[in-house]
C-alpha cells in the first residue's frame, strides 16, 4: 500500500510540460488529487516511444490518476504547479499574473529560473542537462561528444525538485501564505547529476572525482550473455570477491585501497578473463552471496520478466488511450506489519525532529535538503562504523581528516551530528528518543538487527515515520543486494538505455541513483510533513531500484507492448537537428522544433535550404545528415556568443557545461545557488544550495556540515 500523505489535497498543474507532469505525478502517488490543463500539441505528448497511433508513453504515465482538461477551471486549488520550462515570455507579465491569482501555494518551474540574467530563458531535456551540467558528464567514446542520459533525466529531476519544493510550498503557507516558489530546472540538474564533481571543484580536491577514486573493481566486466557492473569499494567486498573467486593467486598483491588503485588495469584484466565465460546472472547470484555490490545490466524486457519485483508486487497498469501498458508503481509502500499508527507530535516540516541514521549518499542527502528547509535533523554516527564519507576522500584542500571529507560536506550540512552505539535496543531507543521521523538506510539485514528497519520501529513507536530506504527493498528475492548508484544505475535500465550516437553503451560515471533517490524521500518525509491528511505515525520501504526503474517508465510501457524504441545519441524526437556541437571552446547544444525555429537556426549557422530538411519530419528522418552539416557551421565559432545569437532568434540552446564552468556560471551566482558555510575547520566555502527559493526572494541558507563528536553538535535551526 502506498502511503496517501497528501490525500485531501488540490493541485492544479498548468503548462504540460514533462517537469510539471513528473511533479503533480509524484504528488498524486501520494494521494493528492490533480488536475492537469493538457495540450495536445505540447512537447511532450509527442515525444517518443509511442503507440502507432502516436500515443506518446511518457505523456500516458505522468497524466495517469489525474483528471485531465484542456480548459482551466475556475475552481479553487490548495497548490498550482505551473511548467515554464518551453515557455519563452517576458518574466515579469507571469509574475504578476501570479500575484494576481495565488491564493495559497505556487510553484513555477523555469528553465533558469525567474531570477538572474538567463531568468527568460526556454529550455528542452537537451539543453537543460546541457545548462545543468549532466551532458559533460557522459560522453560518446567514438567522438567525444557529451551525450544526454536516455528518456528525460533532466527534465524528470527537476520535476521531483518541484515535487520537494511543492510540499515546502505548503509548509511556509501555514504561515498565513499565499506563497510562491521558483523552481529552477537547471539548478535541479545540477544538484541531481555532477553533484560530486562540481563538490570536488568548489572544495579544491585533487585526484579522481568518479568510482575509480578507490580503485578496481569498479566499472563493467563481459559476460557470456551481456555485462557486470561490479563495485567492490570497501576491503571486506574485495575479500568477498577473491572469495567468490576461489582465492586465486593473482589477486593476493591487492588487499589494499592503495593496491587496487595503483595496479586498477590489472585487476580488471585478471577479472574479464574470468567473467567473459559465464553468464551475468548466475555471477551476480554468487557474487551478492558474498557480499559484492554486483549486478547486470538489464533490458527493459528482462526488468518486466524480473521475479524480485514481481515477488514484491511492483508493477502497475496504466491506460495509454485503451492500451493497458505494464510500469514500475510508486517506489515506496506501508510496511505491512506495522502497528496500529497514531497521530504525530509535528505539527509541520519547520522544526519536526528528524533522526538520521544514514550512511554515504542517498538518505545523508535527504537529510540536509529537509534540514535546509527547517527542519531540526540530528545525523546518528555509530563511532565503530563512522559513514564512508566522513573517513574516506577527496578532502577539502587535498589535506586528510574527519572533518575535511568533501563529499561529506556536500550532503551532511544543515543538520547536527550525535555519536551513539546502535549495537542494542537501549542505544537505539535512547539515539531516537524525542524524534518524529526516522530514516536509516542501513540495509535490510543490519537495519533488523540493531532494531532500526521501519517496520521494527513502527510497531514499537505507532506515532512516529519510520522510512528505511535500500537498494531494492526490504523484501523480494534481491532485498539483501547490496548496491551502490552504480550498480543500481546498471541494473534498471539507466546503463542499457543510455547510448552512444553508434547505438552502443557507455560509461555514466556519477552517482545520479542516489542523488535522485536523496530528493525522492525527501519528498515523502515532506509530504508526511505538510500534507493536510495529519501526520499519523507509519512504517515505510522505499526501494531505489524501483524509483529508478520507474525514471524509465515510457520505455518498459513500450516493452509491455511491443513497441520497439530506437533511443541513440542525443536523439528526441520531434527535434531536428537536436544535439551537442562542437565549438572553439567547448560544444554547444541546440534542440530546433518546428519550421520557425528552424529558419531561424539556418540564418544565425548560415545553413544553405537544403530540400531534404524542408518539413519537421523529413529533418529527424535525415538527423544524422543534418547534424552534420550543423556540426560544420558550429567548428570554429565562439560557444557563448553562438549560444546567445541562437536564443536572441528563439532557438533552445546553451553551452555544455562542466563543474568548472558551473561554479563560474554568472547566472548561477547572481542566484545565489552555491550558498557559503562557515565551517570551523576549513572556513568559510560554497556547497550547492537548494534549487528553489520564494519567488524575488534570497535563497535557503545552510549551515556547515557537523563535526563528529560525543554529544549532539552543530547548528541548531
């Protein structure tokens, strides 16, 4: 059963648009009732894969369990979610039309923002992940060109950024409201994409940013029937892999980080050897019995057929316009054998006392954005078994020390820290007494024996949430998987769908699981928070493989039916040309929809009228000749002084980004978006903020990233 926190309330989504679909979609799935304002000629109910009668899949499951028109109503809404994202007109009309209307809570998503130099900017998928960095961080191995992540990564994040702040929306507007905020879509991206190399920048680390910083095995290994992601990152998971293994001479040199770091190509080559005879399944199988983050990549086709989910019931019909299509349902459900619930002593998210008993990544993450929104957030640190984060690097000035983990630092500020022993019920009780929320991410197996799983604490504690997050639940055939962003990223369709311009896969070297995933419970503890039905105690699973699968609905809707998708390169359909082109300094992306705009680009490029592009589909018929043709009347041109002739002529475009650029983009800084901490150690610095704040106002402040220490420490809020 999924829980309906936010039963009871109205929504109205206006500018159908794939961010504010994926935003009032997150919100119905937990109860609230929508009302979406449709246009059929809007982007998104033509992109593809579709149905033969051009049925568009996406646009079928964001509008699922909404009431869809396409005349406003006239009723009185409790929330107005309005996409801006395609939209091109002047700011400051919008804004006093909102002023005019609201009557409680608002929130705008905008390409750029409503605020900043590029505030009337328009984007698409292509150039929002160009904007918000996410193209600069996969790119083709053939031709060095950044490629976008498969289906609408971007434009999905920044739709469950509108889902986070939607529900902060609501909690401010018990103030006396009305309130509105402004979603920012390339801010969204960035604080759900290069999150760790953009941290690694502003933080002055050195040495590698990606999985490779703690050397082999991490990346992907042949099988006889496809690939292994494998990502043994600690010593014990090594171990368990030699063991797996048969404790092979070859692998005795290489018990420590140090080993595996300095002699990576070795170990990988010793291992393909070994994995290119079997079949990927049976040595995820043998692996995971050992304790290995391990997994296989997986077809859309193989996800339907897969029996863990099937086991835990996770899928969902959906009606595409009288086809049933088969999805992945909402990724969190009500432990089933929890207590009879009672009502909470929060009476909202500011100031509700949260108990974060979370390690690396996802659930550290949703901490701090709850913390930053007020909350008052204590961080649990167990000193046997102190977070990865804290103790490992890239430090802060390349200088080592428990305080100085820069990746600690991105996702642990805003909130307090406390060491306790977990190793019994009375350290356990003792670590959670006062709090109205709990979140672990400990794994089913040690989160049941210290007595810290949602279902445990639900049914001692009846009045308090309780939310344990893992890789792929706590029940089903792979609930003691263990697994990093990048297995996960492998195994549920990321890593299959994501594909290089030739049609074959590539590396994603980010941890975008768990960021996505951080922003994804914390919606749901918001929502618990702020939702008119009460906050009533309960004991929640939320699975991050299921919340990721589901990011690629539209294509396991089309496998369901037999639809054949044909994602490559930056292909999106309708756009033509659409893509990343190479310019003196970088590469530009441009996304051209609809013969306006496509005069427009052939006067700024200087492109001849060619007759094989003359209509919008003979373009994508012939996209691959056409980009190159864009291709060479982009070579030798100045990247922002193309990217801003382009959009002075209406054309979606913009740099790609790099960590480098991003933290000195001169709209990101007029935003405010990188907030500055003080931090006792390292001084004062910048993290990534929130990508939201009041419409016209100043960003969220945070504080700095706790000190370890025996007593309850940090900022208070």
């Amino acid at each position: 059963m999924t829980p309906a926190f936010l039963e009871g309330l109205r929504v109205l989504e206006t500018g159908d648009g794939v961010a504010g679909a994926y935003a009032t979609s997150v919100l119905a799935g937990l109860g609230a009732h929508v009302t979406t304002v449709t246009m059929p000629g809007a982007p998104l109910h033509r992109l593809r894969p579709a149905l033969a009668d051009g049925t568009s899949l996406l646009a079928a499951v964001l509008d699922a369990r909404k009431v869809r028109t396409e005349d406003e109503p006239a009723d009185e809404f409790d929330l107005v979610v309005c996409d801006r994202v395609h939209a091109g007109a002047p700011v400051d009309a919008y804004l006093g039309a909102v002023a005019a209307r609201n009557r409680h809570a608002w929130v705008t998503i905008s390409a750029a923002g409503l605020s900043g130099p590029r505030r009337d900017a328009f984007g698409t998928e292509l150039t929002v992940g160009a904007a918000g960095g996410l193209l600069s961080a996969v790119t083709d191995p053939a031709t060095g060109q950044p490629l976008k992540l498969a289906g609408c990564q971007a434009l999905l994040s920044a739709g469950q950024v509108a889902a986070l702040a939607s529900c902060h929306a609501l909690d401010l507007a018990r103030g006396g409201g009305p309130v509105h905020l402004d979603v920012s879509a390339q801010e969204a991206t960035v604080a759900t994409g290069p999150v760790l190399r953009v941290v690694h920048a502003l933080l002055n680390c050195t040495g590698d940013a990606g999985a490779r910083r703690y050397g082999a095995p991490a990346g992907f290994y042949p099988c006889a029937d496809g690939v292994l992601r494998i990502s043994a990152m600690e010593d014990h998971q090594w171990q368990g892999l030699v063991r797996a293994l048969g404790n092979p001479a070859w692998a005795e040199p290489y018990g420590s980080t140090a080993a595996r770091t300095e002699h990576a190509a070795d170990i990988d080559a010793q291992l393909a050897a070994r994995t290119a005879a079997q079949g990927k399944q049976a040595l995820e199988e043998l692996l995971q019995a050992n304790g290995v983050p391990a997994t296989a990549m997986y077809s859309p086709e193989e996800i339907l057929a897969s029996a863990h989910y099937a086991a835990r019931g996770s899928w969902a019909t959906v009606d595409a316009h009288g086809t049933p299509v088969t999805v992945m349902g909402p990724p969190v459900r009500v432990v089933a054998d929890a207590g009879p619930p009672a009502p909470s002593r929060a009476t909202g998210l500011a100031g509700a006392a949260i108990a974060e008993a979370g390690h690396v990544l996802a659930v550290p993450l949703a901490g701090a954005l709850l913390g930053a929104m007020g909350a008052d957030v204590t961080k649990l640190e167990d000193p046997n078994r102190i977070d990865m984060y804290r103790r490992r690097g890239p430090f802060i000035d390349s200088t080592p020390g428990t305080e100085r983990a820069a990746y600690f630092a991105a996702v642990n500020h805003s909130k307090r820290s406390r060491t306790v022993s977990l190793d019994d019920e009375r350290g356990v009780e003792a670590a959670i007494d006062g709090a109205d929320v709990v979140m672990e991410n400990f794994g089913p197996g040690r989160g049941r024996r210290l007595g810290v799983d949602a279902a445990t604490l639900a049914r001692r504690h009846p009045a308090l949430l309780a939310l344990s997050s893992s890789g792929f639940g706590h029940s089903g055939p792979w609930s003691d998987y263990r697994a990093y962003a990048y297995n996960l990223q492998t195994s549920c369709g990321l890593g299959y769908l994501t594909r290089s311009a030739a049609g074959t896969t590539v590396e994603i070297d980010m941890a975008w699981a768990d960021l996505v995933s951080g922003y994804a419970i914390a919606t749901i503890v918001a929502a618990w928070a702020a939702g008119p039905s009460g906050r009533i105690g309960a004991g929640l699973d939320f699975s991050m493989a299921e919340l990721i699968t589901s990011r690629f609905n539209e294509f396991l809707a089309a496998a369901s039916v037999g639809v054949a998708t044909s994602d490559r390169g930056n292909d999106q359909h309708p756009y033509a040309p659409c893509g990343a082109y190479p310019v003196v300094d970088g590469w530009v992306a441009l996304a051209v929809l609809g013969d306006a705009q496509w005069q427009a680009a052939r006067d700024v490029l200087g492109l001849p009228d060619d007759g094989r592009f003359t209509t919008e589909a003979a373009r994508y018929e012939h996209r691959d000749a056409l980009d190159d043709l864009v291709a060479a009347a982009t070579a030798g041109r100045d990247g922002a002084r193309l990217a801003a002739q382009l959009d002075a002529a209406g054309i979606a475009t913009a740099t790609v980004q790099t960590a480098a650029t991003l933290i000195a983009d001169d709209h990101l800084a007029a935003r405010g978006f990188f907030a500055e901490v003080e931090h006792p150690e390292w001084g004062r610095r910048r993290l990534i903020g929130l990508p939201w704040r009041v419409a016209g106002g100043a960003p969220a402040a945070l504080t700095a990233p706790p000190p370890l220490a025996g007593t309850a420490t940090g900022t208070p809020r």
